[in-house]
C-alpha cells in the first residue's frame, strides 16, 4: 500500500492527487492507494480517499506503507522517518494557492539534502521520482529535540 499525506492545512493540494492518480493511470503505482485528503475535494475511483483519521489509525497507515508521498509538513515528513520509511515530499506551493507562503519548499529542500528523502518539485515528472524510490535508503533520524531543550535550558539558566 503507498500512502498519500496532504495534511490537514485548510488549502487543498489537488496538484498532488492530480499527479498521483495520472501515475496510476500510467501504470506506474500498482499498489493500492490510501490518500489522507484533509480539506481537499477530489474524488477518485483509483485511490481510497479519508479526509482524517485518529493519531492511531495515521501511525498504523504509516506501519503499513511501502512508501509515503506526502506534503511538506515536518509532522508529516518527521513521522515517517521516524519509522524509517522511504518517502517522496511535496511541498505545498503558493503560487497554487496550496499554502500562505513557501516554507514547505525549505523543509523539503533541507530534509532532501540530508537524504532523508526524495522531493518531487514543481515541473518535474513523478514518475521519475517514483522510479527512485524503490531502490532509495533514507539516512536514519536523528530528532534534535533534546539539543533544542538543552539550549533553551541554558540559555535561561544563563540570563536568571
């Protein structure tokens, strides 16, 4: 099964669902499809689609996927990771109106170039994406959490 994320930002991604059914029509996604299609309307023949699910029913979604085409939010991205998935991320542009601004671009770029995971950017083919994900090995996760705390940590011990 390949999991299809767009989160739950009140902007829908149809550009993603788009591109995702047009792979299957092509043959290149055999599996089945189950889209996490929050507040984006679309309707599909080819694809399960579930506008929310529970923490629980999410985490086991993610258990069961082969791969994970999400968006580029870091909850969603961070998740699977998490569990070591193979993941293809999107990020929600808005120039399509699918976000405020473009900071799912940087989050992607940035989680692209540390090898946690393929991006599918504006203009390119998914199918070629697709193609990289089976033979692709995601660097493992690493959370900064507690670095983060520690810092903050210190810094408030510091300036008491």
């Amino acid at each position: 099964m390949i999991l299809v994320v767009v989160g739950t930002h009140e902007l829908p991604f149809t550009r993603l669902l788009k591109a995702v059914e047009q792979q299957i029509a092509k043959g290149n996604i055999r599996e089945e499809v189950i889209v996490q299609s929050g507040h984006t309307p679309y309707k599909s023949s080819n694809m399960k689609l579930v506008k929310f699910t529970s923490y629980e029913e999410m985490d086991q979604l993610y258990n069961q996927a082969s791969y994970i085409i999400t968006h580029g939010g870091t909850g969603s991205i961070t998740s699977g990771l998490k569990k070591g998935k193979r993941m293809i991320a999107a990020p929600r542009l808005v120039k399509y109106g699918e976000h405020n601004d473009d900071h799912q671009l940087e989050i992607v770029n940035q989680f692209e170039v540390t090898g946690h995971l393929i991006a599918w950017h504006d203009g390119q083919d998914l199918g070629a994406v697709i193609e990289k994900i089976h033979s692709f090995q995601p660097a493992p996760f690493q959370s900064g959490r507690n670095d983060i705390i520690s810092i903050i940590e210190n810094f408030i011990e510091e300036n008491v």
